[in-house]
C-alpha cells in the first residue's frame, strides 16, 4: 500500500477533521490560495483551516510558497500523483 494511501486513510477517512481537510485539498485542487481566501472559499473559521493546512503540510499532501500571511497554499506533487486515489476514497468519479 502507497504511503499516500496511508496518509490518505488516516487524516482523510480515519480522523474526525477529514471532512474539514478533503474540502481543503479538493478547493486547493481547484486554485491554490491562501488561508484567508480558504476560508472565505469554504466558510470555515481561519483558525480552523489554519490548523488542518499545518497537519496537511506536515503530512506533506500539501506545500505552501511565500512568507507568513500572505503564504499560498497548493497540492504537493506527491498527491497530484495519486488524486486519482484521493477521488475513489472520497466517492468522487469525475
């Protein structure tokens, strides 16, 4: 099994803010973005989407380009490789 897989199970199907951090990588698919943005995006709290970004970027299924506020956010190459997984393990088939 894929590590991305792996990381896909757990933060995504096997934690209680997996709805929270697929509704991120789905919206950062779209148009990478900053936080302020992201959250506006997706109408969630900052501070929330700022905690699920930093597990993300951790977990290394995201990475962020820029300094501090103004840091934009996009989908690391690791799960553009594998979003076609990420898409099954959601229910999507686009």
């Amino acid at each position: 099994m894929s590590t991305v897989k792996h990381l896909l199970q757990w933060l995504i199907l096997g934690s209680k803010g997996g709805e929270t951090r697929t509704k991120i990588l789905t919206t950062l698919k779209e148009k990478p973005m900053n936080a302020n943005n992201l959250s506006k995006k997706i109408s969630m709290d900052y501070k929330t989407i700022t905690h699920h970004l930093k597990i993300l970027e951790q977990n290394q299924l995201i990475n962020s380009v820029g300094n501090k506020y103004g840091q934009i956010y996009v989908i690391s190459t690791q799960l553009e490789d594998e979003y076609d997984l990420f898409k099954k393990m959601i229910g999507g088939n686009d």
